[in-house]
C-alpha cells in the first residue's frame, strides 16, 4: 500500500518555459517561410516571438541550436506518425502508401524546416545529427515492414536504408523545384512497393 504522501503529482500542462520555447520554435519556422535561413537571425526570432533577445538566449544559444531544436521538433512528429501508420497497417504494401503520405504531408507543412536539415547538415553538426537520427529510425521501421512483405532481415535493413535516403531526396527535390509532392509520392510508393516485391 502506498503511503501518504509518497506520490508524486505528474504534470500535465506545459510549463511557462515550454510554451517560449514552443513559441521561439514557431517563430522561427515562420522566419523560414518569410526570408529563408540566410534573412533570419537572434534578433528577427526573438522579434517574430515577441520577446528580447536576452530571453531568447536564456533557451538557446545561437540561430543554428534554435534550427537544431526546429529540426528535432519536425522529424520527432515525423517518426511518431510513421511508426503510428505501421503499428496501424494491417499489410506491408498499406504501411508503405501511409508512410509516404504522411511524409508528404510533413514536407507539405514543414518543408522548409525539412529543406534547411537538408541543406545544413553538411555545416551544422547539431542538425546533421537531429537529421541522421530521423533517418536512421525510419529505416529501423521501414526495415521491419520490409520484412513484413517477405525480405531477410539483413537485405530487408539495407534496403530499407537506401530507400529512406531516395525517399529524403526526391522529396527535396521536388519541394525546392517546387513541383507535386503528390506526383513525387506516387512515384516513390511504385518504386517502394517494387522494390519489396509488392503488388502496386
């Protein structure tokens, strides 16, 4: 029996902090849409936030660790809705089609932030890494639908991998030429299901 006392309240509303840094983070991505990672800085953030610089700082140190944040907020979203989709999906061909829907969907919403991982990654280690891990845990999830669909475990890994990485890349493209996302997904979920042997 649990004494009096003894248990601890959890918390069920974001704190004061977490709604700023919330706030900080969807500033920044409006700064993103408006003027690009070159246009914005500390001060356009903290402006668009509504707070001073000063404040902006006590939660993150620069422009590039409120991108890092950014980056780590979109593809945490991203990778609990493709892990929702394949929890959801009876067959392995369905977990593939929601997958990449919902992939273009998070480039349809957040596909500037998702062109900045891109374009930064090569410079910004804290990206890179926030990126890299995305990537690293869809293909864990995709590795485990393509097994589903009948792959060995081994090839099942390495092609998964290597589709996440076309999947990052026609997306990119697509979204920085500014052509269909849905034209883009069409074509990555004929090549997905091909190359796990699936029907179309």
């Amino acid at each position: 029996m649990e004494e009096r006392g003894t248990r601890t309240r959890r918390r069920t509303a974001p704190t004061k902090g977490d709604l700023r840094e919330r706030a900080i983070l969807d500033a920044a991505e409006q700064q993103l849409d408006s003027v690009g990672a070159d246009g914005m800085t500390v001060a356009t953030i903290a402006q668009e936030a509504g707070i001073t610089r000063g404040a902006l700082y006590f939660y993150f140190g620069s422009k590039n660790e409120v991108l890092a944040a950014l980056v780590e907020r979109t593809v945490t979203k991203l990778r609990t809705e493709v892990d929702e989709v394949d929890a959801a999906a009876a067959a392995p061909g369905d977990a593939v089609r929601q997958g990449i829907a919902q992939t273009a969907r998070m480039w349809r919403e957040h596909g500037t932030v998702m062109r900045t991982a891109v374009e930064l990654s090569p410079s910004v280690p804290a990206i890179d890494q926030a990126w890299r891990s995305a990537v690293v845990a869809l293909a864990d999830t995709m590795a485990g639908v393509a097994e589903r669909a009948g792959l060995p475990s081994g090839t099942a890994a390495e092609v998964a991998t290597a589709l996440v990485w076309m999947t990052e890349r026609v997306f990119y493209q697509a979204f920085v030429a500014d052509s269909s996302l849905d034209d883009a997904a069409a074509t990555l979920t004929r090549v997905w299901l091909a190359a796990l042997g699936l029907a179309a």
